[in-house]
C-alpha cells in the first residue's frame, strides 16, 4: 500500500497555486504567520479556508494520477472534503474519514506544538496560545462540515479518540476498503 502524505504534500501548493485559481491559498501564502490566526475569529478562519473553496484538491487528484496504479493508495489529508471526492468513488467503501475527538486532537496538537520553534512556523510570533485556542475551534467546524457531507453522501466516518492503538484502526480500515490486513501495513 503507497502513502499520500497531504501534510508533506501541502508544501510543494505554494509553487502551484495562482492568485486566479487559488484566491483563498494565494491570499493565505501571502498573509504574515500571525495574521493568519491572532486578530480573527475561528469561524472567519474556517470561512478563509482554501479547501473548503475547492483549491486543494486538485493538487490531490494531481499528486494521486503521478503515482504508480498498481497499488491502492491510502489518502492521509485533512484538507479534503467528501464532496470532493464522492464523485470519484466506485463504491462508498472506497473512502473513510477519520475524525478525531476533539480531546484527541487537543493533545496531538499540543505535543505537536509544544515546540517553540515549530509553533513560531505555524502561527509566527503571535500569542501562541490564542491561536493554538482558534486552531482547535477552527478544526472543530471543519470537523462538523465533513460529517455534515459524510452523513449526506452516505460515506463513512471513523471516530478517533486514541482508545484504539494504530494496529487495530488498520484492521477497521483494511476490512472497511476490503483490503487484506497485510495491504494496509505494508510501506
């Protein structure tokens, strides 16, 4: 099974996007660190989301034809939204997303952050912790905008909360996309 990582991947959007194709990401590049979250709300922050507009997932669907075909493809990216890609799914299995708790995502993100110089690459030289507050209440309105259109596109959605260790979601998944258990932990 081959990877597609968006995180990794969301750094080479920057070379790709335009002003005219990508308004919302062009508008964000271009947006001092700090601005991008202190200063605003969590519901302007969501609103300004480049994703929710439709500019990212054409990067997806780039990314995803250069890869090889012969083996499936797990599509890790939060940026992607059901409605996007419904309409590319033979079957509704084919895709799952996967949410987390909103606990879960609060303590990932402070192990994620709790480093200095990585929190200052996210969010700048601002107050650290009112954008760590507006990143949360930001990825909780997202949160709620793909089970919205899981739940109106009948597709599937995968509760996180950490109870389960990371062995077992890929047994949830690998019977879930009718993959052998082998397929999901192969590299």
């Amino acid at each position: 099974m081959l990877i597609y990582d968006g995180d990794r991947a969301e750094r080479d959007y920057a070379s790709r996007c335009t002003a005219q194709k990508q308004p919302h990401l062009w508008a964000l590049l271009e947006a001092p660190l700090a601005q991008r979250w202190n200063g605003r709300g969590a519901q302007e922050i969501f609103e300004s989301m480049p994703s929710l507009h439709g500019e990212t997932f054409g990067f997806v669907v780039d990314d995803l034809l250069a890869m090889p075909t012969e083996r499936p493809v797990l599509v890790d990216d939060f940026r992607t939204l059901p409605r996007e890609v419904a309409p590319l799914l033979t079957w509704p299995e084919q895709a799952a997303f996967l949410l987390p708790t909103r606990q879960f995502r609060d303590r990932a993100l402070r192990a994620r952050f709790a480093d200095g110089p990585r929190a200052r690459m996210n969010w700048g030289d601002g107050d650290h912790g009112e954008a760590f507050a507006l990143r949360l209440a930001r990825d909780e309105l997202w949160d709620a905008e793909v089970r919205r259109e899981a739940f109106e596109l009948h597709l599937p959605v995968v509760t996180v909360d950490g109870s389960r260790d990371a062995l077992d979601l890929a047994d949830d998944l690998a019977a879930r996309f009718r993959l052998d258990h082998a397929g999901l932990r192969t590299g």
